[in-house]
C-alpha cells in the first residue's frame, strides 16, 4: 500500500473516531436532556393525579376518580378519570386495598382502559422510587412515576418515551449520514492534499532514481545529480530526506573516485613494480649469459644485481604489509638512541658530506617498532646523501613540538626538490629523475615506506622545500 493510501485511510479513520465519539457524546447528552424534560412533565402530570385523586379515590362527589357514588366494589374494575390538563397518550392508574383500575387517553382524547398485564407491570412501581422506563405489553416504552395520597392510594402516572426515542433514533441517523459524509469529504481532500505534499519527496525519488541511471562502475564519477536546494531544508522531513541524500551522494561520489584513484594507483604500481623488476632481471641475464659465453666469472655482477631486486621486493612486501593494516611491534623506542646511531651510519657510508645531530638534553621515547622506525630515518638520510652534492650539510634534530608528540627531522642545504614532484614525493615510484637508470638511485620507494611507516605509528610525514633548505620530518604520538 502506498504512503499516500495509509496517509488517507489514517485521516479517514481519525475523522470517523472522532465523529463517532462526537456522537455518541451528543446522543447521551441528547438523551439525557430529553429524559429530564419527559421526567419534569411527569412530575407535574403525577402531582396534578395525586391532587385529583384527593386522598379518596372511592369517595362521593365529583372530585373522586370513580365517579360521584361511592361504590367502591361495584366500581373497582371501571376505569378511573384523568385528571384535568394530562397530555395525551399518557396513562393513569390507581391502586387501593381492595381494587386497581388504570386507563390512557388517546390521541382523539378518547380513554382506552388499561390491560390487567400492564396493570401488573404497573403494581410493581415503588412509590419512593425515581422516574422508570417500564415495557408496558401493547403499549411499548413508557416513562412512569407513583405516588401516594393521604388515604393510602397509590396512583401511577405514565408518559410514552416514543417521541424521545424517535427523536433520538432521527439523530442517529443524521449523525450517521454526516459521519459517511464527513470521512467521503476527508478522503477527497486527503488524497490532494497529501499528494500535493508528498509531490517533493517525488521530487527526491526521482533524483535516486536518475542516479541508479548513471555509469558508476568504472573510471571517475566526478560530481553526479542532486536534490534540488529547495528541497533540502533541514526543518521539515521532506528536506531531511534530500539533504542526506545529498550526503550520501557526495560521500558515494568520493569513495569512488578514491576506488579509481586506487585502481589507478595500483596499476601504475604493477607497471613501474614491473619495470623495476625488469632491470635487475634482465642485467642478471645478461651477465649469465656474458659468462657463459665468455668463460668469465660474472658471479659478482650477478649478485649484485641480485641483491638490488632482493631489496626492491622486500620493500614492495612491506608496503604491502602495511597496506594491510597488520600491526607493527608496540614497545618503547629511545629515538634519541636511535637518530644518533643512524647518523653515525651515514657517517661511515657517506663522507662525502657533513652529518650534524641535535638532540634534546633528555631521551625521547615512543611506542612502536625500533626495526622500522631506523628504517624511516635511514631513508631520510639517504635520501638526503643520494640527491645532494657532496659538501652539503645534513641535520638530523629531535624536539618536542608539545608534550603528546615527538618529531624527528632531516634538514640539508642542497638545492631543493622542483615544485612539480614536491606534491607527489610521498607516492611511491616517485623518483628525482625520470629515467630508470641505477645512477639515479633507488626505486622511488624510499619516501613511500617513511609515509606508510609514520601512518603505522599513528604519525604524519611532512617536507618543506626551498633552493638551499629542504626539511622531511616525522611526527610520532609518544602515547
């Protein structure tokens, strides 16, 4: 079912309940006042019986309700005489020791004697009791009252509850009728009204709809449709709706352009992974077979060679171990021991160029892995020894920037890196020269492993570059 029925159907029925409970409210009340009115013409009609009765419903004279004689016993089963001012339709009985007689005047102002089964009906209306309504046989409903006179005689004096029941019945109907007419109006004006505000959310499907339309599955979304502005205010459900729809098209639309840029990633490193692999390979078939035509031994050459790939795959295999997510050792590192062994390193390797060290006057010690943090600091270093001239000044330091974090930095003097490979030194394969030769150092990795060592520890890398000032640092969360 769709929303727009459910919505109409609940208003519908909404309207029906509260037009029944409305009439049922006012039949009661209806009810009730109709009764009291019946109740006080009763109690006038009763008080004007009980006057005429006189006290002496037997005696002699003309006030008696049996006629002028008294004749009590001739007369029992006669009717009596309504007194005087009784509407019609209502009835009048008496009841003495000895006799009962009752009779209802009738619409031509006729009297029509009571039947013996209503006169027992009759008999059992207490006196001392409120208004009743009794089912008198013949006559149907009727609201009665008794009273007593002086002498002892109880006269019961009745109204027919037909005009109040035909009354109330005419008012059910109408309320009825108005009830069916009133849900048929709410159904009609329901169905536009909520069409006509639920024409925005339409608006929003269809722009969910146009987007299941649009190629996403291969190469770079870019920026796709959206809800229209209009239709994404946050203070109604309707603008909720677009606006995150809007979100979550944005946050679709990011994640996969990240998945090309992934992709794309990835196969530029299977190509230059290749091309890497190529060179030492084909150099170590090319001296395998120099020897073996030559009758020389190559086997240095060879394993040279050997060892420059065995290096490049393992630095491939960390990478993509720590792509992966699996974690590194987590054990207190001094960096101060650490940067100064490393400095003393390049020291040895590399006299070529002038080594300072600036450390703080206490340890510094982080949580992490000593084996790959010295590998981070060394490939600074030999980044910095490889791509300068020899001369330049290499500085390593270790400050404290604020007391949650540490930062090892490798500042030289060289000449800088180009604005152009600036922006991309972190990626991997990124290389000073273009060409592919091994004079031009390694295989472009060397920046990539510090960054995804440093993301390993929870860090950050950073570079600042200048003719005459480049600096890489590392910042490590020391808890």
């Amino acid at each position: 079912m769709s929303l727009t029925r459910r919505l109409v159907l609940t208003v519908v029925a909404l309207v029906v309940a509260v037009s029944l409970l409305v009439a049922g409210a006012a039949t009661l009340v209806m009810r009730a006042y109709l009764t009291d009115r019946l109740d006080a013409e009763l109690a006038q009609s009763t008080e004007r019986a009980r006057v005429q009765a006189g006290g002496n419903p037997v005696g002699d004279g003309p006030g008696g309700p049996f006629g002028s004689r008294p004749r009590p016993s001739a007369l029992c089963g006669e009717p009596p005489r309504p007194s005087l001012g009784q509407s019609a339709r209502s009835l009048t009985a008496v009841y003495t020791d000895d006799c009962r007689a009752g009779v209802q005047i009738t619409e031509s102002a006729g009297l029509r004697p009571l039947s013996s089964s209503a006169l027992d009906v009759l008999a059992d209306v207490d006196p001392d009791d409120e208004p009743l309504t009794v089912d008198l046989p013949g006559l149907g409903s009727v609201r009665v009252a008794a009273t007593t006179t002086a002498d002892g005689t109880v006269v019961v004096q009745g109204l027919p509850t037909g005009d109040l029941d035909e009354t109330l019945t005419r008012l059910l109907w109408w309320e009825a009728l108005l009830t069916v007419l009133g849900a048929a109006a709410a159904g009609l004006v329901g169905v536009v009204l909520v069409r006509r505000q639920l024409r925005p959310l339409r608006e929003v499907a269809a722009t969910a709809h146009e987007v299941t339309t649009l190629p996403l599955d291969s190469g770079v979304v870019g920026r796709t449709v959206r809800v229209p502005e209009k239709l994404t205010d946050p203070g109604n459900e309707v603008g909720q709706v677009g606006e995150a729809l809007n979100r979550l098209l944005t946050h679709v639309e990011q994640a996969l352009d990240a998945r090309h840029e992934s992709e794309q990633q990835v196969r530029q490193f299977l190509a230059d992974a290749s091309h890497e692999l190529r060179t030492p390979l084909s150099t170590i078939r090319g001296y395998a077979e120099l020897g073996r035509r030559t009758g020389t031994d190559q086997l240095t050459k060879v394993e040279s060679e050997a060892a420059r790939m065995s290096t490049l795959v393992d630095d491939m295999l960390l990478l993509a171990r720590l792509d992966s997510g699996r974690p590194l050792e987590r054990e207190p590192v001094d960096l101060s021991l650490l940067l100064a062994e490393s400095v003393s390193d390049a020291r040895v390797v590399d006299g070529g160029h002038t080594w300072r060290l600036e450390l703080p006057d206490e340890p510094i010690e982080v949580p992490g892995d000593a084996l790959r943090l010295h590998q981070a600091v060394t490939n600074l270093l030999g980044n910095a020894s490889r791509h300068t001239p020899p001369g330049t000044v290499v500085t390593a330091r270790l400050r404290l920037p604020d007391a949650d974090h540490a930062v090892v930095e490798v500042h030289d003097d060289g000449p800088g890196i180009g604005p152009d490979l600036l922006p991309v030194v972190f990626e991997r394969f990124t290389r000073g020269d273009s060409s592919r030769t091994r004079e031009s150092g390694g295989a472009g990795l060397g920046t990539s492993l510090v960054a995804a060592i440093a993301e390993a520890h929870g860090g950050t890398v950073a570079v600042t570059s200048e003719p005459g000032s480049t600096t890489f640092g590392i910042t490590l969360p020391r808890t």
